[in-house]
C-alpha cells in the first residue's frame, strides 16, 4: 500500500493524471520506429491536433470524394456526347436548310449550294418528312440554276433529277428549271424539250403568270437558236399570259435590266453574236407590241 500511494503522490506531484500516461503508452506503441522517419512524421501529426488514424479516414474520404468526381466528369463527357450526337443528327440538318434558304433569298445562290448539300446528306440518312425535302430540293434547285456558273454543279443537278418525280412530285416549275439549267450548260436540245413540258404542266395547273415565264424561256432559245420571228411569236405569249411580269412599262423602263441581266450575258457567252446581236432588237419589238396592246390593237389570244 505504501508503494501505491507514492506512485499515486508522484503522479499528482508531475499534474499527469494516469489515463493520459497509459494512452501515449499506447500511441507510442503504434510508432514502430520512433527513431525513425515514419515515427518523426506521426509526432508531427499528433503535435498539430490529428492522429494517424484520424489522418487514415481523412484519406479515405478524399479517395471517396475523387472517385465521385471522377464519375461525375466521366458522366458529363458521355451527356456532352450524347447532345452533341443529338445536335448532330436532328438540328444540324434544318440549320443548314434554312441558311441555305437564307442566302437564296439573299441572292447568293453560289454560297447556298453547300448548305443544301449537307442537308440533303443528312436526310438521306435519317430520313425527313416529304414537305422539308421538297422545300430542300426546290431551293436547292433554284440555287444551282441560278449561280454565277450552273455547269460547275452538274453533279449536283443529276442528283437533283434522282429526287424531282421520285421522291418529289414533279410540276412545270420543275420542268422550266431543268430547262434553265440545259440552256445555261449549252444543251439546247435539252432545253426546248423542258421548255415545252414546263407550259404544258402550267397549263394543266392553271398557272397562266408562269406558263408565261415558260414561254419567255422559248423566246430566249429560239435568239440562240438563230431565229428571231419565232422567238418574237413566244415573247408575245409571254406578254400576254404574265402581263405583270413582261407589261410595256417594265419593259420600257427596265429595259436596261433585261439586256444587262447576268443571265442574258451568260446566253450571250454560249450562243455567240447569234444572241448578243439579236436580243436587243428583240426587246425593242417586244416594247412596241407592248404599246400596240395596251391601246387595244392587237386583241389577246385567251
């Protein structure tokens, strides 16, 4: 008893009460080299407030955390993934048809081209409505007709045949196109053969105002053809189906127009002096037929 009470005294005398001796007798266990660097590094730890098992849970929940963010970033690339599939697949296509549709109505048939390509790419592949690949195909059309050079697009107008009366329906717009495209890429043959259908399909449709840009057409073929009567013969019907269009004042006062129209000179360059030399008059008849039927001279033919 006497011994037990002096380790008691000493004890209260150094203020260390028991439990705490006992637990640094039990950490300083853990340390299997207290010497050494791993022993140095734990009092280190100790010394700021944290043990080492305390420590070990701390990095475990940092593995935890980085695993979560791991599948979160993991996550993120496969929605990124699947949106830019989705951009891809359904909004792409009409964004490239309506900036084609944009630019045709700009007048920049050459730069629309391209955007009606890859619209076209895309609804070969996923399929589209028949409404959305006609309103591609017939702009589509218009582009390539009237670019600043429709030869340079033939592939993309025989692609364009495979759809207009198969997957599109045809009518006399679409025959007066193609025959626009065959006068502009020098098949004449070709031309008339369109030119023809196309008044015959507005005929049957009822669409006089057309059928008379149809006929204009003829007038225009018939100059390169070297023969100005009957091209004069067309212009006259012409004047009379589509008066708005091909009336005495739009020809008086935009005759600068007609005989200065990038189309008039893309004629000129495949049929020669034949056409340059011949269209000029021809507007001039087409001035005084004009006048004659607007005093009521000659009677339309309707």
């Amino acid at each position: 008893m006497t011994t037990d009470a002096s380790k008691r005294n000493a004890e209260a005398a150094r203020g260390e009460p028991a439990a705490l001796r006992r637990n640094e007798t039990a950490t300083s266990k853990e340390d299997e080299n207290p010497d050494g660097t791993d022993g140095k590094r734990r009092r280190r730890w100790r010394l700021a407030g944290w043990t080492w098992r305390e420590l070990e849970r701390i990095g475990a929940l940092v593995a935890i955390v980085a695993t979560i963010l791991g599948c979160s970033y993991i996550g993120y690339q496969w929605f990124h993934a699947q949106l830019t599939s989705y951009i891809d697949d359904k909004i792409e296509p009409y964004d490239n048809l309506l900036t084609g549709i944009v630019l045709v109505h700009d007048r920049d048939f050459d730069g629309a081209v391209p955007y009606f390509r890859k619209a076209l790419d895309a609804f070969d592949r996923k399929g589209v409505p028949e409404g959305r690949l006609k309103a591609a195909v017939n702009h589509y059309t218009l582009a390539v007709v009237t670019s600043r050079n429709p030869s340079e697009y033939r592939h993309d107008m025989e692609r364009l045949k495979r759809y207009i009366g198969q997957r599109v329906p045809m009518y006399g717009w679409h025959q007066e196109q193609l025959g626009w495209f065959a006068l502009f890429t020098s098949d004449l043959a070709e031309a008339d053969v369109r030119f023809k259908l196309a008044v015959r399909e507005y005929r049957k449709e009822r669409s006089i105002k057309l059928m008379g840009t149809a006929e204009w057409a003829l007038a225009l073929l018939r100059l390169c053809e070297g023969k100005p009567s009957e091209a004069f013969n067309h212009g006259k019907e012409a004047v009379r189906s589509n008066y708005n269009d091909f009336n005495i004042l739009k020809l008086h006062f935009e005759a600068d127009y007609y005989l200065q129209e990038y189309s008039i000179d893309q004629l000129g360059n495949i049929c020669g002096k034949t056409f340059s030399d011949a269209y000029p008059v021809f507007i001039k008849q087409m001035i005084e037929f004009g006048r004659a039927e607007l005093a009521g001279v000659l009677k339309p033919d309707r």
